[in-house]
C-alpha cells in the first residue's frame, strides 16, 4: 500500500517540477534599470557667435571756440545711434561644482556698427561714429539643470572706436576745416557686463543665447585751433570728448571637448 502511495506521488510531484522549470526558463528575465547619466559642463569649449549691436556715441565739443561756438559759454554736445551687425569667435573653460558652473571666456571679432548725423545747431558740423575689431575677457558664474545652464558674465571689453567731430563739411573749398576737427581712431578700453542662457544638444555640442553690454573709456582729443594766424576771432585748440557703448545681442554654437 504504501508503495503504491508513493508510486502515485512521485507521478504528480515530477511532471509539476519539470513544467514549472521549463516556465521559468522560457519566463523573460527584465534587466536592471540602467542609471540616467548627468551631462557634466566641465571642460574646454570653442564655437562662433553672430548677432546684432546697438548703443549711444556722444561728442562733447568744448571750448574756447571749436565748431564754431561763437565764444558763448559752453558749444554743443551731439548724442546718436549706432547700429549694426556683428559676429566672431569664443573659446573658453568651465568647472562644475555639484550645480553650480564657474568659467572663464576669451572672445573677440568685428562690431559693424556705425552712423553719421550733422548738428541741429549747424548743418556744416558732422559727427561720425563707427565701431571695428573687439574682444571681451570676462569669469561667468552660472546654474545647471541638467544641460541647461543659465549664466552671468562680467570683465573685461576693448574696441577699435573711429570718432569724428568735422565744422565746415561742404560749406567751404576745400572741407572740412582742417582747423576745427576733432578726430580719434584708436583702441579703447571697456568693461562688460551680461549674461545668458546655453543647452547641450548632445554631449559635444552647445547652443547660446547671450546679451552684453559694453562700456568704453571716454576719449579726449584737441583740434588745431585757428591761433594767432587764424580768422579772426583766433582761437586756441579745443577740447571733443567722445563717449560711446553698445549693447550686443547674440546666437552662438559651441563644441564642447
């Protein structure tokens, strides 16, 4: 009896054990889930910008007499626009603390922006402001999400700036007064001051958007004057005071290394 028991037992224990193997090694085994890598923004990066300038450029004329003045007590201060477009490089690196980017950036290429007004109080007096070669030196402090970065920059703007302050244009044979022009072309020192917002399109490549201002140095420069061999009333050289800044909007693409 108890062999006959154990008989029926082991008939319905070993087809059981065998189908519940043969599922199990058929049963899909899930894996594990693999962990979200964080995009890190250390590291060198180069790319190239392009956008557009705009700002202010006034001339202060002084006296004794320049651009006709008549010796009153003070002579004309001209303010105009100046606009355009402009586009260069960047190069820079960043080091990243848990969310927090630190970085330092070198840019530089050409300011398009120029523009030629003529005085209200006299129509022969033209003023001429127009912009070259740049570059900014500036430490960016910023916040990452992920690879989303949002930025400010500050430091370092220099500019080539052409001021031209000229009195007789077409009123005389020959123009301008070669007496009474104030005339700068030089390279002048600034400091900048912005921010932006940039996002990793993969791992290597990195789009911006980014504002900055730029404010120069002023400028001093003397016309000849009429002196003692002048027209009368002679007069002795005059001081123009040139003081220009612009604002910069622009779209860069950056390859991270």
């Amino acid at each position: 009896m108890k062999k006959f028991l154990s008989c029926i037992a082991l008939s319905i224990f070993l087809p059981a054990s065998a189908m519940a193997a043969d599922l199990a090694a058929r049963m899909p085994v899930k894996a594990p889930p693999v962990a979200a890598t964080i995009f890190s923004w250390s590291g060198f990066y180069i790319g190239g910008h392009a956008g557009y300038a705009w700002g202010r450029s006034r001339t202060d004329v002084g006296l004794p007499d320049a651009l006709d003045c008549g010796g009153g007590l003070s002579c004309e201060s001209i303010s105009h626009d100046v606009n355009g477009a402009f586009g260069g490089g960047y190069i820079g690196y960043n080091w990243q603390v848990n969310s927090f980017v630190f970085g330092l950036e070198a840019e530089g290429g050409y300011i398009g922006a120029k523009n030629t007004v003529f005085s209200v109080i006299a129509p022969d007096h033209r003023f001429e402001t127009s912009y070259g070669a740049y570059g900014a030196f500036t430490g960016r402090l910023g916040v990452a999400v992920d690879r989303a970065l949002l930025y400010a920059k500050g430091g370092l703007a220099v500019a080539r700036i052409k001021n031209e302050a000229l009195d007789d244009v077409g009123a005389f044979v020959p123009s301008p007064d070669p007496e009474h022009i104030g005339r700068s072309d030089s390279t002048r020192l600034g400091w900048a001051v912005g921010g932006g917002m940039e996002y990793a399109l993969t791992n290597n490549w990195i789009i911006r958007g980014e504002y900055l201002y730029m404010q120069f140095e002023n400028k001093t420069v003397f016309d000849l004057g009429d002196g003692s061999g002048g027209v009368p009333p002679a007069t002795q050289p005059s001081p123009y005071t040139f003081h220009d800044h612009l604002h910069t909007a622009r779209v860069g693409l950056a390859y991270k290394f």
